[in-house]
C-alpha cells in the first residue's frame, strides 16, 4: 500500500520536467506580454516573474494600431468556412469509402490517405499559381478554396474509421422498414456518428486556425491576412521586435483554440490517436 | 440534403423525376461515385494538378511573371553547386534524425509516466498536449523570444543554475546552436503527439501479460524489453512514419525562429523552397527543391501501405 503511494509520488515527479517543457513557454509567452517595457529590457530583471507591476499597453497597441481584429476576423472567416465545406465533403466521402461497394472503392481510399500525407510545403509554389489563376491572389478566399485540399483527406480519413464502428445492421433495419439510403444515413449513421463529427470539425478548425504557409504565401495585404501572418509579420519591423506586442498577439491569437481544447478535451485526445491508429 | 417523403409519387404510372433520383440514390453504384466526386474533384484540381505542375517548374526555367521554358535539369544540377542546397540537404537529415530520434525516446517515457495511477490524470494530460494545439507559428514566436540573444530566459536560467558561462550561447545566431534551438522547438511541438499516441497503444496491451511475465519472474525492465515494446511495434511505426514525414517537411518553426539562417545552416527543403522560389522568383528551382520532399513522402506512403494498414484494403 505505502509502496503503491510512493510509486505515485515518483511518478508525478518524474512528469515534473515534461509538463514545465510543456507550458513554460506559454507561460513566459503571457507573462512576457503584460510586462512593462523597461521591466522587459531590463538585463538585470528576473525573467519570470513580473515585479514593476503589470501593464495592457501592450494588448491596447495591438488592438488600436494594429489591424488585429480584421485579422482574427478574416481567421474566423476561413476556418469556419472551410472547416464546413471539407466536414459535408468529407462525411459524404467517408460513407461512401466505409459503406458502399462500387468501382475503384479500395483504390480511392488509399488515393485519400495518400492526400492526407501530402505536407503543404510540397505543394504551395504551384499552388500559389493556381490560385491567381482563378482570380484570387492576395484574397483570404485563396485559404477558403485552398485549405480542404488538407482538411478533407483529415476528415475523411477520420470518419471512415467512425463510420466503420456503427453496425452494418442498424442502417439495413432502417431500409428494410422503407428509408432509402440517404434516409438511413441522414437519420440513423449520422446521429449515431455525432462523436466522430464533433472530432472531425474540432481537428479541422484547429487545423485550418494554426495553418501558416498558405497563408503566409496566397495572402499578404493587412486586409486578407489571418491572425498567425499579421501576428508574425506586421509586428516586426525590418529588426524591430515589438515583442510585448508580438506576446500579446500569440496569446490573444490562440484564445479560440485554447477555448475550445478546454471543453473538447476528451475529443482532441481521442481524434489524434485516432487519425494515426484507425 | 433535405430529403422529404420521397414515395408520394407512387399511384403515378410514369415516375417523376424526383423518385427516379432517389431510385438512383438507392443504388450503391451510382449513390458511391456520387458521394465520392466532391472530395475527388477537389483533390484532382488543387493537389494533383498541382503536384504535376511542380514537376513541370522543376524541369522548367519559370520566374515570376514571366514564359517559361522546358531546361530538362538544369535546376537540379544548378541546386547540387549550390553550398546553400547542399547544406539544406545535410540540414533536412540531421533535423529529422535528431528531432524524431529524441521524440521517440521522450515520447515513449512520457507515455509510460501517463499510463501511471495519476491524480490529475486529465489535467495532466490537458498540459501536455497543448503545445501541440496551439498555432505552431505564434508559439514558436514566443520560442524566438525565449532564446533572444539578449534577453534569453533560457540563458538567464542556465547562468542562474550554474550550468552556463556568461553570456550564454547566442541561440539563433550560432550555427548548431541554431539547429539545436530549432530540433527542441521541434521536439516540444511534436511530443504530444508521441506521447498520446503511445499512451493509446500502452492502454490497448492487456494487463494479463504483464502479470504472466511477473509469475515468470521478469523485473520491470524485462517486462518493458519483451512485453511492452514488442507490443507497441505497431504503433511505433505508425507514429515513426507519419512524425517523420512532417518533420521532413517542417516550415513553420524554421520560418518564424530562424529564416534559415545562420549562414543557410538551418534551412529545410521547405524554407529553402519558399526563399528560391518567392523571395528570389525562381519559380522553378524553388519547385525543384521541394519536390525533394517527395522521395520521403514516397518511402512513408509506401511502408504505410505495405506493412502498417495491409489489414485495412
């Protein structure tokens, strides 16, 4: 009994340093952000805690001279949009991949993994060509239209392995009782699927908020930009680093996603296993 | 995708249209295809088509903004004189092998810490894996901050614990401390992946075996040596092989931390690609380097395939 409780003690201990490398940064990031400047280039200061006295100037320069919250908008705007469009692409694609049986089934679910495996720093030169091709150069529309080519393989993938778990059985009473198919599926797998859709949308937002080098390459004005490019671009100048401001902006930046890991938690660790071991 | 009471039209001799559709829709054949177009044809126009047109840059002289013609390999052969693609190339390898190799080791302690009786279990978990949720290109900003050559925290605690001579190195203006900074932010972004991967496939090994090896005598190294690592081969490879891919091709971190820099002694396949083919114009050299991400992405897909998901198809 007392052995059990000393091995529980050690291992709390030894996941000590792992959960300090883990959040440090994070920490320093906000402590960084709201720290007086003369505290903050200040050789002699101790770096890890604050002790002039906090300050927001740094969230207020961020907020009113910088274009941040057209950036967090234009954010808002592609990830909901192209984490909607590739959840209906990709659910209806998963069916099909786990569910029916036609022409070149096994063949396209492995074209779908092999997608999934594509980094996006192979593709964007051409892709950038392509995108002012269709008129859309320099528009936050190019990371609507762009972003899928990643999040649907993701979803897909995803949800071939849900829809793999709800029984054949379930859907077949259903259309012996007279649904048709789409009936079947819109009544009976997809409700019983809600889990893995949950999964599925919560991965392709965070996705498509941490994405960078489309981003950074299809968009560049002040007004077309996401938040992760205006955060690391237009607060550097030449070699000025308003790093106050570049905190502030991390930490503000990150909210949505860290809101939404807090009460999805279960669902983040339950969908990164699953995207590797199903 | 509303679908009302699709069998009114049944007292009709001659089906309307909409019954015919769903007579169609009911069919696994037609219903498959249908379902599958979308996602196809997305991929065919903005993954495909793009692929082939990296091959086309690659043996082609295209600059921004300008005709391009056919040079057969001329930017390959120009990228192997150049010192900057070849350190690049050395670059990518050491990167990978440094940062996969150290998160292979983490990650599996880090699991088998997890997979103890833990009183803040979720909590725990919860910090763990958030350097993985957050956006790479802002945490790795407050990485750059961390190891700012004047204001490191890094280095103030390193002198603070004695393990340092004053300065402290500069971290993203010295050559391999530079790849150093950029494999840790690596490994910090990439090890909770590692780890609750593995953690998943601790959890599915039954407890049975464990206590089979003890009844036989086997200490807690030789349970992990004969029980736990055979068994986690599976997941290990898969963890291996898609880490290894997205660790080739990282951009982000390298971008935000370093731009390549020293000297060109950080840059990847990726960074180099973006700098050559953007900054510079080279459309066609900078294609050229990043189809070198393909070989690996080729190697993974196949051993995926192969050996890994044979079961799935």
């Amino acid at each position: 009994m007392n052995r059990k409780l000393v091995n529980k003690i050690l291992a709390h201990l030894a996941l000590l340093p792992f959960i300090i490398f883990a959040v440090f940064p994070f920490y320093h990031m906000a402590l960084t952000s709201l720290k007086q400047n003369r505290e903050l280039y200040d050789r002699n200061a101790v770096p890890l805690l604050i002790r002039q006295g906090p300050t927001l100037e740094h969230y207020a320069k961020l907020l009113w001279e910088t274009e941040f919250y057209t950036w967090t908008k234009n954010s808002l705007l592609v990830t909901v949009l192209s984490t909607f469009v590739s959840l209906v692409i990709g659910t209806v694609a998963a069916y099909a991949l786990a569910r029916l049986k036609f022409f070149g089934v096994a063949s396209l679910g492995t074209l779908i993994f092999v997608t999934y495996l594509v980094p996006t720093s192979l593709l964007f030169l051409p892709l950038a060509q392509v995108v002012n091709w269709l008129g859309l150069g320099d528009s936050k529309w190019a990371l609507v239209v762009t972003y899928p080519t990643f999040l649907v393989p993701f979803c897909t993938w995803l949800l071939m392995g849900y829809f793999r778990t709800v029984p054949k059985e379930v859907e077949e009473c259903a259309m012996v009782d007279g649904a048709t198919r789409i009936q079947a599926l819109w009544r009976i797998v997809l409700p019983i699927a809600v889990p893995g859709l949950v999964c599925a949308a919560l991965f392709a937002f965070t996705l498509s908020w941490n994405e960078f080098i489309y981003a950074l390459t299809f968009t560049s004005s002040s007004e077309q930009i996401t938040a992760s490019v205006g955060v690391t671009t237009e607060l550097i100048r030449g070699d000025i680093y308003y790093w106050g401001s570049l905190m502030a902006g991390a930490v503000l930046a990150s909210v949505p996603i860290v809101v939404l890991y807090v009460f999805f938690l279960d669902y983040y660790v339950s969908g990164l296993t699953a995207g590797a071991i199903k | 995708m509303a679908i009302g009471s699709v069998g009114v039209a049944t007292a009709v001799p001659r089906p309307s249209f909409r019954a015919r559709l769903s007579e169609l829709l009911d069919r696994e054949n037609w219903l498959g295809p249908i379902f599958v177009s979308p996602a196809l044809i997305l991929l065919l126009l903005l993954v495909a088509y793009p692929f082939c047109m990296a091959l086309y840059f690659s043996v082609s002289n295209a600059f921004i903004g300008r005709p391009s013609n056919f040079v057969g390999i001329r930017n390959f052969v120009r990228l192997w004189e150049s010192d900057a693609f070849r350190q690049t190339f050395q670059n990518a390898f050491v990167f990978c092998g440094a940062a996969v190799g150290a998160k292979i080791v983490l990650g599996i302690s880090l699991a088998l810490l997890l997979n103890q009786q833990l009183w803040f279990k979720r909590m725990i978990r919860g910090a763990v894996l958030l350097p993985w949720v957050i956006p790479t290109a802002l945490s790795t900003l407050g990485w750059s901050w961390m190891f700012n050559s004047l204001y490191s925290v890094v280095n103030w605690t390193g002198l603070a614990l004695g393990i340092m001579d004053p300065p402290g190195p500069n971290w993203l203006g010295q050559k391999y401390y530079a790849m150093t900074a950029v494999v840790i932010v690596n490994i910090w972004r990439g090890l909770p992946f590692f780890a609750i991967t593995i953690l998943a496939g601790l959890v599915a090994i039954p407890k049975e075996l464990y206590e089979a090896a003890e009844a036989d005598g086997a200490g807690p190294i030789a349970r992990f040596w004969y029980v736990t690592l055979p068994l986690l081969k599976g997941v290990l490879a898969i963890v291996v092989l898609f880490s290894t891919i997205f660790t080739f091709s990282e951009f982000n971190i390298v971008y935000v931390l370093t731009h390549g820099g020293p000297m060109n002694s950080t840059h990847l396949f990726a960074t180099l690609a973006r700098q050559v083919g953007l900054e510079t114009g080279r459309i066609g050299e900078g294609a050229a380097i990043s189809l070198y991400l393909f070989p690996a992405l080729m190697i993974v897909v196949w051993a995926q395939l192969r050996f890994v998901r044979k079961q799935a198809y």
